[in-house]
C-alpha cells in the first residue's frame, strides 16, 4: 500500500482518522485537523495509507509528547490503527517499520508507546507490540503499560512521571480530563456536558490545551479519562447511551 505523509500542504485535502469529512464528522474532523496543525511545529509525523479508511501511524518526539513521560530521544507512537478490510495485509507492519527507519534516521533511542494489560479501545495493541519486541518499561493502575522498542542497548528505559502515578484526583464528582488528540473528543464531551447539566450531575471537565498541561497530567491517557470522586472510571470515550449506564451503576436516578 502506497504511505502518504500528512504536512501543511495536504492536510485540508486528505482524509484523516477515524471519522470522515461530512457534516455528520466535520466537527471532530476539523478539530483534529487544527491540533495537528500546531503539532506539526513540534515534528509530529502523521503517516497514511492512501485510502478512505483507517489505515494511519501517528507519532511525535517523545519530548512534545502529550503524555506524563520521561523518555529521553525517544519517538512515542500517538497511535497506530488499522481495521476493516485492511486489517490482516501486513500494513500495520508497513506503518510501523515505516516509523521505525524514519526515527532511526532522526538519531532516536527507541519508540515508546501507551498501552494495557490487555486489549482496550483507544490503546495500541500489547499482544502485536511485544511481538513486534517491545518490551515492558513500567505501568499505572488499573491497566497502563509503557512499552518501549530500544534500537540500542544503551538506551534508557522510559519511565511514568511521578505525578501520574499517584492517584490524586480530590475533586468531588465526575472529573473528566481531555485533549482534541481524537477527532472524537469534542463532540462527545459535549454530549455528557450537555447530559449532566439537564440532569443536575456534577461534572468538572478540564481540557489539556497545551503539551505542558497535558505532560503534568494526573493520569497517563491525556486524550480522555473520567473519574468520579476520585476513583478512575474509564479511559474510552462516551456517548450519552454509555454515560448513563455508568451513572446507573453508580446509583444515579436517570430520568431523561
């Protein structure tokens, strides 16, 4: 499959992610598109196959990574997606290694990424990033994993910030952190936004604007984490259907 590169001069004109560019997606669409404006200042690389579909690797100097990390000269991979009829061709391989020479050739230590214990939505893959050998740098409650691909055995092991690995969330309520690194963000926290004040829930969102805010974050995944009087409720991105399921199991009336 032919890879495309993402840049200022065929941003507006290509397809990106997971939503597609029509009325129903032009929000979340154009908000990504105007993040990765900005984040192409700081060498984020934005790889594509040259479909209409979710074929893509996204990565970034580790340093302007937007992720409570330390991992000195490495690349992190924001994310790598493919699915649909593409999946099972060899293309994630394809955008990896495409990754992997492009960072070699910028004089980096390794790749290092966020993922799980186990297969979750919105997180690379752990089963097909260690078999590609990556291996485990450190983790944070309840699930996250920081693995790292090192191209050299002197190189650092990444490692969390302290900040994010201590559970400190003293805001009363629903608490919800994000970013605009997903083109779904936008629309879909104003969907629970809107939710919660019909219903009187309290509900503080506080959105990471900047890769210092998001670098300080009180939890790994700066895109999306939700906590509810502290206690960590979900990384994946809701809709009104899911929100009012987690507010029945948490003793909420729902009305509406």
């Amino acid at each position: 499959m032919e890879i495309i590169t993402l840049d200022d001069t065929n941003l507006d004109s290509e397809h990106i992610c997971c939503a597609i560019s029509d009325k129903k997606g032009e929000c979340q669409v154009s908000s990504k598109k105007a993040w990765l404006r900005e984040m192409f200042k700081d060498g984020l690389v934005f790889k594509k196959g040259n479909v209409r579909g979710k074929v893509f690797i996204e990565y970034i100097p580790a340093e302007n990574a937007w992720c409570p990390i330390i991992a000195e000269n490495y690349m992190f991979i924001n994310c790598l997606w493919v699915s649909g009829k593409y999946k099972g061709q060899g293309i994630s391989n394809q955008l990896l290694n495409e990754c992997i020479v492009d960072s070699k050739q910028k004089g980096k230590s390794g790749l290092v990424v966020l993922s799980s214990n186990k297969k979750k939505p919105y997180l690379s893959d752990p089963k097909y990033l260690r078999h590609k050998g990556f291996i485990l740098a450190d983790t944070k409650e309840p699930y996250y994993e920081l693995l790292y691909l090192p191209f050299n055995e002197d190189a650092k092991v990444p490692k969390f910030k302290g900040i994010s690995k201590r559970n400190i969330i003293t805001e009363p309520g629903f608490v919800l952190y994000y970013s605009n690194q997903c083109p779904f963000t936008s629309k879909y926290v104003s969907v629970i936004d809107d939710y919660a004040k019909e219903n009187d829930i309290k509900l503080t969102i506080f959105k990471y604007k900047n890769k210092e805010d998001a670098q300080n974050s009180l939890t790994p995944f700066s895109t999306y984490s939700l906590f509810y009087n502290g206690e960590f409720i979900t990384h994946e991105i809701l809709n009104e259907k899911k929100f009012k399921s987690i507010l029945k199991d948490k003793g909420f009336d729902i009305l509406k």
